[in-house]
C-alpha cells in the first residue's frame, strides 16, 4: 500500500492575507519562483498546501519517492546526503525564500538527499497534480514554473559540477 505524501501528516496553516505577504517577500528572493508577479503568486497559492514543520521532523527521506516540492517561507531546513558507508552528511543549509524537492517533482525518481527542519519552519506545497492543474488553467504562468524549475535545477548541477572539479585535480 502507497503510503501518503509527508506534507499530509503535518499540521497545516491556513493561507491568509499575513502568510500570502510572507510568502510573496520570499517568493521574490526565490530561486524558483522569483520572477513572477504578486498577481501570479496569487494564482500560485491557490495551488499550494501551506504546512507547519517540527524541528527535525523529515520532509524528504533520501530514497523515498515524492511528487511535490515546497519552498521555504520561515525556519531553516538541512539537507542530508548518505555516503557509500553509510553516514549522513549535511550538504547544504536552506534558507527562507529557496525551494526543496524540483527534481523528483519533475521527474518523479525518488529523492537525492534527505530533508530535515533545523528548526520549527513553514512552507509551501506544490504537488505534481496540482502544478498540472496550474498548467491546464494558466498555460502561460505554468510554462514560466516549469521554465524556471528547469533553471534552478540547471544552476544547482553547474554549481555541483563545479564543487566536483575541485575533488579531480
């Protein structure tokens, strides 16, 4: 049995006029979504799950599959990766304002790394459903996500690729 996405078992905060003006000055500064207009983060949010995480709570689990990404409004979040013996290792620290999870939102292969809250944080969530449904009733808005999905994932491997040439000299 297919057990349900993570973001479901969290307790979720309402998306009012207060998280809406919070999430619109993250969004802003954001990798994914910062190019877009307050008229299109309206039109967002009302594709979005906002959730309340626990400090140390996981948000992904490095292998597990999952279809949604979220971004982080408050808090901080660890990213964890296991090395070929087995130890977790903390690869990068997220700030509020940066997005978690677009790979396996794109291309639904389970995750990379693990995600955890280094504190209490809240976040938004846009599932792989509902990024189809944002396509369907706004084309234009929906081709600018995937289209800055695709460069905040392009950034991120040019990034690694660069930390990865230091380790080959």
């Amino acid at each position: 049995m297919k057990k349900p996405p993570r973001y479901l078992t969290m307790p979720s905060v309402q998306i009012d006029l207060a998280l809406i003006k919070q999430l619109t000055s993250s969004i802003h500064k954001a990798d994914v979504l910062g190019k877009f207009s307050t008229e299109d983060i309206n039109k967002l949010t009302k594709h979005m799950i906002a959730v309340t995480v626990a400090e140390g709570e996981a948000i992904y689990v490095e292998g597990e599959p999952a279809d949604y990404m979220g971004m982080l409004i408050s808090g901080r979040l660890v990213v964890l990766k296991e090395t070929q013996k087995g130890k977790s290792r903390q690869i990068a620290d997220i700030q509020p304002g940066r997005t978690v999870g677009e790979m396996s939102m794109v291309d639904g292969k389970a995750h990379s790394a693990t995600v955890v809250a280094g504190q209490e944080s809240i976040m938004v969530i846009l599932s792989q459903g509902a990024m189809v449904a944002l396509i369907d009733e706004d084309p234009r808005l929906g081709a600018n996500l995937l289209r800055n999905l695709a460069a905040t994932i392009s950034l991120r491997l040019r990034s690694t690729n660069n930390i990865l040439a230091q380790y080959l000299d």
